[in-house]
C-alpha cells in the first residue's frame, strides 16, 4: 500500500511529541485503539504493525 504524506510533530506533556498516522494506513491493517505498532530507528523511521502471537502461528 503505496502512500505519502505529511504530518507535524505536535508536543504532548513534558518535553514528549507525536505525530499521527493517516487514516487509510489504520483502516488497511485493520488497527483500533490498543493494538501495537513498532517503531524501528536506524537512520530511517520505520512504523509497522506489531504482529499479534496469535497470527504467528498461522
């Protein structure tokens, strides 16, 4: 699923920032509050979705 956009970091807290993920990227993996993604750093960003035990097993 091909896809570009933009977003600005907004500050949470205390020194904290996010940023939020586009709708179409939530609705294709099928996300709802709670679930799990994984943010990998090296040198790039990389945001993916946290494989659940349950669908490693299949």
């Amino acid at each position: 699923m091909p896809l570009l956009v933009e977003r600005k970091l907004f500050k949470i807290g205390e020194g904290g920032f996010a940023v939020t993920l586009p709708k179409a990227w939530i609705n294709y993996h099928r996300l709802k509050p709670g679930d799990a993604v994984e943010v990998v750093v090296d040198g790039d960003l990389i945001i993916r979705v946290k494989v659940k035990r349950e669908e490693k097993l299949i």
